[in-house]
C-alpha cells in the first residue's frame, strides 16, 4: 500500500499523490496504413503528438494491437535474423516521447507534446481473433517465424508436452517482453520499472472461449505464469499482470456463452465459474478489459444507461479482499456505427445501424467508473490502481463512422479511411462485420480526431493527480 502522501518531483513541478486514489491512463492509438516490420499495414500505431501529459497520469501503449513479435529475431537470434530496423525506429520513437521534456512552448503558448513518464505496456501472446501478430501462428515452428498479417491461426498450443515448438515460442515471447518493457524502462528513468505497468497477457481469458481444453488451458496460465516470472525478475519494481475481459468473464459477449443476454444476479455462476479458472494466473493487480454494453447486431439495440454493480459483482467474488484492482482498457463509442450490409459489390447499397451509442451513454460509463471506483469514500476506490481510457483520440473522422457508402472519391483522410475500410470488407466475412470491426473503436477519444478536446475530457482530467497544468493563455 503506498504512503497517505508521496510527494514527487515531475517534469519541473511538484505533485501530491493521494494513496486513496487511482492513477488515469490514456492511450495515444491511431490508425495508419503505414507499413509495419512485416510490409503490411501495421493498422494501430502511436500518435507522438498528443499532448497526453495534460490529460493523464500514465499512458498506454498497446503493442499487442500495433506491431506486435519479430518472431524470427527472438526465435533464432539476432546474428541471424537482426531485429527489423522500422521495429527499433518505432521503440526509438516511443522512448522519445516518454523523454522530452514537459514545457511550454514559449513562443507558440502551447504545451510540449510529452507524455507521461509512467508506462502501462500492454502485451497479447494469445489468439483473440483480432488482426494481431503478437501471438504465434500454426506455421510458427523452429524454421518459420511468419505470422500472417490477417491474424494467427487457431487455437495455439502452448503445452510443450504436445508440441514440440512450444518451449521455443514461449522463451522467445518471455524474452520479448522483457525487451521491450527493458527499452521503456530505461526511458522512464528507472531501470527497476519503478514507473511500469505490464500488461503480459492481455485479455487471456478470451483463449478460453470455445472450449479450450483442461490442458491446453493450464498451459496458457503456466506460460503465463513463465513471463509473468521473467519481467519480474528484470523489473522487479514493475507492476506485472495479464488483464481478464470482463464481458467474458460475466459470460455475456457472446451468443454460445452460458450466461448470453443475462444481467444482474443471473450472471452470477458465469461470474464465479469463470473466476475460479483464471485462479492460477499469477498477477500483482487484478486488471478488466471492459466495454460494458457496446455490442454489435441487426437491430442494434440502445444499451441502459444504468450500469449499477456491473463490475462490483466481479470484484465482490474475488476470494482476497484487499487484491488491487485495474482497469486495463475501457471506452464507450460516442457515435452510432452505420455499415453497408450489402452481401457484394454489385447489389444495391444497404445502409444499416449495428451500433447505437451517442455522447451521453459514453458520459454515463465515464460517471460511473469515475463516481464508483476513483471517488474517495466508494467501497473499492482504495484498492484501485489505476483506469485506462482507450484512446486519447477518435482514431477517425466520426463522419466516417456513419458514412455509408463510404466517400471513396473524396480526397484526404476520407478517402484513405475508406480504402482501409474496404479492404477490412474483403478480408473478413460477411463484409459488414469486417466493416464494423474496422470502426468498432473509432469514436472513443478523450479528444476528436483532429486533437481538439472533448466532452468526455475535462471530467478525466480532473482525476488525473499528476497531470501537468495547461498552458497559460496570454492576457489580450
């Protein structure tokens, strides 16, 4: 437990940290069709610019949905395959940010683009059906490193008693992490990762879904459990744990899980059964991926704004009382998603809402994370760590989130937007459902796409307790 008060020195200017408390993080995602080390797009990268050191106390970096593991490198060594150069450019550009110097700019009155100095490092080593190359692929053997751009194949077994290449893959992911949080923890200034926070498995318990066997499941936690062992022994200082989904934890996300169109009390065994499985995770913060009642369908329907022990039946079951709590990522969509549903290119287009959301259900969720768990005097306030807002930004236009069709004649960040969304509908079936995952995050942003502040961002940052002050506006 940390001291009533610690009294830090930060970027030239003195903070009170209140131990009651939780920190605020916010992650700078962005969507590029920049290349990423494998030539394809690496489709979400960081946005330098933001000015994140007024709006948080930490930021997030979410390398298992940007660039991901350069198997070869750590699979067979860097004398043989070096590590990618545009890899290291993107490290070297991550630690740079972390770096400079919190100031404002004298002549333009602006504040530096700098961001926080503390880190929560996000890491995926599993499959959960994303767009993803930080998870090995069924071609990922002792002679091919090559993940595929579209994703990893399924369900990947870990168990070196079944598969011979998994004790390879699973030194060479450890030895991953402990990399890259090792250049990060450098660029905070303190090597002991004193500043970090270390996601290793990012939502896995989605690996479970499905049905994964009894052992295919204790060996995704023993592998878990083997990175979870090697950051703390780089990083002994570093808070290291995996982050748990809570929709499937309550077992609503999905149409085949138990507890599917279920609310209140009537998650409760979902609830408890799930809990007992993800016991053997070792982990130092018990983190949630949560997105409360976001959810895809035709008809969509508009969730209630009414979010009352959503999460506090999870934490009430947990078997420690005084665990810490985190949420890892977390967002509301402050716009409807529209999609064309059309089954081809040829047929007439059929413009159609999947999505309901708009700015007031995003505040509700905001009001109620804040109210319940960073509000001094709520039941769980003092056990919390920290909450995570998903994007500092809009990854896009918000006109793009219901444009339909898309205006691929139009010229600018429309027209790449479009071409990125169209190549989502050919490379996901039904076509829609590509569209939709493409703009399933895209309207979440503390800040518009262009950076300009928004609704949902003087509330955050008024629990942000280490932000810097915003620059002071010349007198006319």
């Amino acid at each position: 437990m940390r001291k009533i008060a610690s009294v830090l020195m930060l970027s030239g200017y003195l903070i009170c940290r209140s131990a009651a408390l939780p920190l605020t993080a916010v992650s700078p995602i962005q969507i590029s069709d920049a290349p990423g080390w494998e030539g394809a797009p690496s489709i979400y990268t960081f946005n330098a610019s933001l000015p994140l050191a007024l709006d948080a106390d930490v930021v997030s970096l979410h390398e298992d949905c940007g660039w991901g593991v350069p198997w070869n490198s750590f699979l067979h060594g860097t004398e043989r395959y070096p590590f990618p150069a545009n890899w290291l450019a993107h490290l070297d550009a991550l630690a740079a940010a972390l770096q400079q110097q919190q100031q404002q700019q004298q002549q333009q009155q602006q504040p530096g683009h700098r961001w926080p100095r503390r880190v929560l490092l996000s890491l995926g080593m599993l499959n959960n059906g994303a767009p993803k190359r930080s998870c090995p692929a069924a071609n990922v053997t002792a002679t091919s490193a090559s993940v595929p751009f579209t994703g990893c194949a399924a369900r990947y077994d870990f168990d070196p008693a079944t598969n011979p290449d998994a004790t390879g893959v699973r030194r060479a992911y450890a030895s991953y992490a402990v990399y890259v949080a090792g250049r990060l923890a450098n660029a905070t200034g303190a090597a002991s990762g004193a500043a970090l926070r270390i996601v290793h498995a990012a939502e896995v318990n989605m690996y479970d879904d499905g049905g994964a066997s009894d052992a295919q499941w204790g060996a995704v936690v023993d592998f878990a459990n083997q990175v979870y062992g090697a950051l703390k022994n780089a990083h002994p200082a570093a808070l290291v744990f995996p982050s748990f989904q809570a929709e499937y934890l309550k077992g609503t996300s999905t149409a085949d899980q138990p507890c599917y169109g279920k609310t209140g009390a009537a998650t409760a065994p979902c609830e408890v059964a799930s809990l007992a499985r993800i016991a053997g995770f070792k982990r130092d913060v018990f983190a949630l991926s949560v997105y409360g009642k976001n959810g895809a369908g035709f008809p969509p329907t508009r969730p209630s704004a009414n979010f009352s022990h959503y999460l506090e039946s999870l934490f009430e079951k947990l078997p420690s009382a005084t665990e810490r709590l985190a949420i890892a990522e977390t967002g509301w969509l402050q716009t409807d998603i529209t999609v064309d549903a059309r089954a081809g290119p040829l047929q007439p287009h059929q413009c159609t809402n999947v999505v309901l959301a708009d700015g007031a259900l995003a505040a509700a969720w905001q009001d109620y994370l804040l109210g319940q768990f960073a509000t001094a005097g709520q039941l769980y306030a003092d056990r919390f760590d920290l909450i995570t807002w998903w994007s500092g930004a809009d990854l896009m236009p918000r006109e793009i989130m219901t444009a339909c069709p898309c205006p691929t004649s139009g010229g600018g960040d429309d027209k790449e937007f479009c071409t990125l969304i169209d190549a989502f509908r050919q490379a996901i079936t039904p076509p829609w459902l590509g569209e939709t995952l493409f703009k399933a995050f895209g309207a979440m942003g503390l800040r518009g796409y262009d950076g300009a502040e928004g609704p949902l961002l003087a509330k955050w940052r008024a629990h942000c307790q280490t932000c810097a002050p915003p620059p002071r506006v010349p007198a006319l």
